[in-house]
C-alpha cells in the first residue's frame, strides 16, 4: 500500500477535498438561492392575485342584496387559479372562501396577515393550515372604497411547490458532487500515475514538438534531476514557440500589407517559380493564388515582355522596369523588377502598379485642352478678321462697323457663355454647387419650359407639346437647375428636329422615381455615337453640332447626378431620340 505522504496523495487529497468542498458550498449557496427565488416568486404571483380579486369583489361587497355574491366569485376565482382566496370583511367575517362556507369558518380578524394589511397596506403569513392541514403562505391587502378599508382581500399558495423545487436541486447538487467525485479520483489516478513516468512524458513531449507541436509543456514536480530536466525542456520549448510566434507575426503583418496593397506583387525564386503573391496581382491577371503558386511566372500572367524583365532581373542582379499595355491584365501597368540578395539572386520581387486611370485622366486634360482650344479658336479667328478689316477699311463706315461690333459682340458672348459652362460644369463635378432644394410641381416645371422655348420651336416649325400626367408629386429639387436641365433637352430636341417635326415632353412616375421624358422626330443619332452624348466638347457630327459648345448635356448629366438621379438618351438613327432623366421622389441627393 502507498504511504499517504507519497506524492500521489499529496496532490489527490487537497484536490479531492477542494473540489468535494466547493461543490458543497456552491450546492448550499444554489439551494438557498432557489428557495429565495421561489419564495419571491410565489409573493409576486399571490401579490397580484390579491390585488385583482381586491378590484373584482369591491362591487360585489359594495351590494348587500346579493349576500352570496362574494362566495359564489371566490369559489369560481379560486377553481380557476388553482388558488385559495378569502375575502373578510372589515371587522373579520369571512365573506367567501374558495376552499371552505364562509359560516364554517371563524373571525379572522386576529390573523396576522389580517392585522398587518389593515395597520401597513399588505400582511403576509407562513403556517400551518388546520383548514387544509399543510403548510401555507398568506397574503393580505385592504380591500378600500374611497380611502376606507371594507374588507380583507387574502390568498395562499401551499409552501409545498417551494419545497419540491428546493428538493429537485438538492438532489441534483448531490448528484453533480458525487459524479464530480468519481471524475476526480478518476483524474488524479491518471495524474499520480504519469509522475512516475518523467522521462517518458519529456521524449514524448519532444516527439510532438519535433512535429510542429510547439506548445508542449511538461510539469515541474521535482528539484531532482527529471524536474531539472522538465525545467530546462519548458524553457525550450518557450523560447521555440516565441520564436515561431513571433515569426508568424511578422508574416500576418507582411500578409495584410500585401492584401490592402493596391500594386500588385508576385515573388518568385531565382528560377522564375511564383512563391507568393497578392490580392491585387491576382485581380490584375485574373489567377488564384493556389494555381500560381509553384508554377513559372509566364505560365501564371501569359505576358512575354513581363517575363522578359524578370529575367534580366535574375540576370543581372538590378532593377528593371517596364511601361506597357498587358493585354493579359487589359490595363496600362508599369512593371517593376527587384532581385532579393544574399550574396546572388535569391529570386525576385515583381511589382505591378496600375496606371490606367492616370493615363485616362493625361488623356482627358489632352482633350480638354485641345477641345477648349478649338472652341476658342473659331470666334478668336473671327474677331482678329473683323478687327482687321475694320482697321484696313471699314473705320469711316459707321454702319458696316457696327455691324463688325455686333459680330465681335456675338462672338465675345459666345466664349464668355463656354468659360461660364466650364466653371459651372467644374464647381457641380466638385461637389461645390450647393442645391436648393424646394417642393416643385413637375406639371408646372414642363409648363414653364415650354413658354419660354415656344417662340424659338415656332421659329423652327416644330410642334413643342406637353403630355400632362395627373396626380404627379411634389419633388424637392433645386428648381432652377432642373429647369435648366428641362431646358437644355428641349432645346437641342427643337434645333435638331425638322420643320414640320414635333418635340413632346412628358413625366411619369416609376416606382420611387420621378422620370420627365423629351422625345422628338428629329435626326436621331447613331449607336456608335449614343454612349458619348453626355460627354463634355462631345459633337455628334456636324449636323447635330450646330454653333453649341457641346457642354450642355455634361452639365445636365452632373446636375441630374448631384439630385441622386440618372439620366440616359434612346434613341436610332432617322428615327428621333428621347432623352430621359430620373429624380428620387423623397428629394434623396448625393
């Protein structure tokens, strides 16, 4: 038989008595806090019962010609909450009871529970019922008619639920703590019996370690050699796991850079095999990672003159880059190549930048520039022309130079209405035009746009109509800008439409939308132009182009954008357009 000071008791009967003595104390402290919760369960429960039978009988006491009335409800009550209910009068009468004849039954007026509702507003009782001979709790409360007790609401529940629900946990407690202490002894046999076996425990440990379980540790249970041993194993087994840790960290963080990059990278060996790669670079060349990784860096991008670049890379140990249009990544890349060295070319580093939207926006300042050049240089070309025949002959000709200065006039008028365009185009793009939104009538808006243009459209020829539609909504815009909007459609619809044509303007609701429409019969425009009308300086041909700056459907588009709409044009060749824009009923902007 094993000594009780042996290690294995040492460490089995502290455990063994803790773990038994705080089942215990917790078994107590449950116990006792079900019977309280119980018990302030059942108060509540008989409180409000009290209460309700207190409200129900009052008429019932306040009306002596019908004696029997307040037994008769009590006893009905009482059946259906499966509770016993008395109502005593103000001197201790029993008027009716739920379980017994109120005849039977004598005063109550020295109850307890009686007394105490009375003298404070509620009474309560824990005893003895000879009545219905078990253990029962009162509850009491006055039952009043203006301030003046007339009687005793009182009901009771038998103690006997609380009690069955202490019990139920107390046997549950037991047998936790009796299960808990076959698991223990359980335990600790197994524990008593691996401290024989240190040596065992440390080779078996370093087996897992050498696996990749770096978080093995072995308890120190000794100052002799083993738990010299155990010490000096933990220590190492530490010191690995921080180290890997600290490792993995490292890569987490490279990961992540990686991933919120918005370049591309792909890293490969010194022969050229992708080893890593990242979000961006896979989304530019349309991979994933698991299909490069491991394969050649041209099978991966299908790109010869990227693969070129890495191999002058590896070759010759220096950066390389390279400006050019993948057509594999359909983009505009600069790729760039860094060797990774130790004392060669361990691989390299290819990193791939995005600058298609650059060279579309160098493209767009190149066009606008060109664009406003040309604009400009028509009525500049004009005024030179006119200023110098003004100087060369017309100077005593009052009527032929004024005419010239009108000229001038129109052409000056002209440049200035394309400057006040761009920088009303330049302030919406920005976000620094500023909306005034009110309630606008749709109905009225088309209205007015087409009193203003109907002298134009007679001068033309063409039929400018509305299409009323009832009932359409307020919107909240910024009045003057649809209009402006309104009007520019309208415009451009008559001035492209043929004499005998006719523009219509309608709305309609869609929806959550409102969508105001402007279809006319006029030229049409081709499909190979229709996706760049909205364009800025963009000119059909020059049939459509007719003197316009070709700013206006830039603007109307920025401004229908600005109100959180859209807009868009239909349209075929010959056979007329429409153009459309939408507006959110609840006046929703951007």
């Amino acid at each position: 038989m094993k000594s009780f000071h042996s290690l294995q008791w040492r460490i089995s009967i502290p455990l063994v008595l803790l773990i038994l003595g705080s089942m215990g104390v917790l078994g107590f402290y449950l116990v006792d806090f079900v019977r309280d919760a119980q018990i302030d369960s059942l108060h509540t429960r008989l409180e409000i019962q009290a209460k309700l039978t207190a409200e129900a009988v009052l008429p019932l006491i306040l009306s002596p010609e019908k004696p029997d009335a307040v037994d008769d409800f009590v006893k009905s009550l009482g059946s259906e909450t499966d509770t016993r209910i008395t109502v005593i009068a103000a001197d201790g009468t029993v008027l009716g009871d739920s379980e017994e004849e109120p005849l039977k039954m004598e005063n109550h007026a020295s109850r307890p529970e009686v007394i105490d509702a009375l003298d404070s507003g509620i009474g309560e009782s824990s005893r003895y019922s000879i009545t219905l001979g078990e253990q029962m709790t009162y509850l009491a409360i006055p039952i009043t008619n203006q301030g003046e007790p007339v009687g005793i609401a009182r009901v009771a529940l038998p103690l006997t639920t609380v009690e069955d629900s202490v019990n139920r946990v107390a046997r549950t407690v037991i047998l936790a703590t009796a299960i808990t202490a076959a698991l223990v002894v359980l335990a600790v046999s197994l524990i008593a019996r691996k401290t024989t076996q240190p040596i065992r425990e440390t080779t078996k440990a370093a087996r897992k370690i050498a696996s990749g379980e770096l978080d093995q540790k072995i308890p120190v249970r000794t100052d002799d050699e083993s738990g010299q041993l155990a010490q000096a194993f933990n220590e190492m087994s530490l010191s690995l796991q921080e180290k890997i840790t600290t490792i993995s960290e490292e890569r987490g963080k490279l990961e992540t850079i990686l991933s919120s990059m918005v370049d591309g990278v792909i890293m490969t060996d010194s022969e050229g095999t992708v080893m890593l790669t990242n979000p961006a670079a896979e989304r530019f060349f349309n991979f994933r990672k698991d299909e490069a990784v491991g394969r050649h860096l041209i099978e991966v991008i299908n790109d010869y003159e990227i693969d070129e670049v890495l191999k002058s890379c590896l070759k010759t140990a220096h950066e390389q880059s390279i400006q050019l249009v993948s057509t594999q990544a359909r983009r505009f890349l600069r790729t760039i190549a860094i060797p990774l060295m130790t004392d060669r070319p361990t691989g390299a580093l290819v990193l791939f930048q995005d600058l298609t939207e650059l060279r579309s926006l160098q493209t767009m300042r190149r066009e606008l520039v060109g664009n406003i050049s040309h604009e400009l240089r028509t009525p500049l070309a004009a005024i030179k022309a006119i200023v110098e025949t003004i100087q060369d002959s017309a100077i005593d000709d009052k009527e032929t130079t004024r005419n010239f200065l009108t000229k001038v006039d129109s052409e000056i008028e002209r440049m200035t209405q394309m400057v006040a365009e761009l920088t009303q185009l330049s302030r919406i793009e920005s976000g620094k035009a500023e909306l005034k939104l009110t309630p606008v009538s749709p109905n009225l808006l088309i209205g007015e746009v087409i009193a203003q243009l109907n002298p134009y459209a007679g001068r033309q020829g063409v039929a400018l109509l509305p299409e009323p539609s009832a009932d359409l909504p307020l919107v909240y815009v910024d009045g003057e800008r649809i209009q402006q909007v309104l009007t520019n459609l309208a415009h451009n619809a008559i001035k492209f439409t043929p004499q005998g044509g006719k523009v219509i303007v309608s709305a309609r609701l869609e929806r959550d939308s409102l969508v105001v429409s402007v279809a006319d019969t006029g030229i049409g425009i081709s499909k190979e132009d229709l996706p760049h009308v909205f364009e800025r300086f963009y000119k059909v041909d020059k049939a459509r182009s007719g003197g316009g700056s070709g700013l206006g459907l830039a603007i109307a588009k920025h401004i229908v954008l600005a109100h959180g709409g859209d807009i868009w044009a239909q349209s075929e060749e010959g056979k007329g357009a429409t153009f459309s824009f939408s507006l959110p009923l609840q006046g929703d902007t951007r």
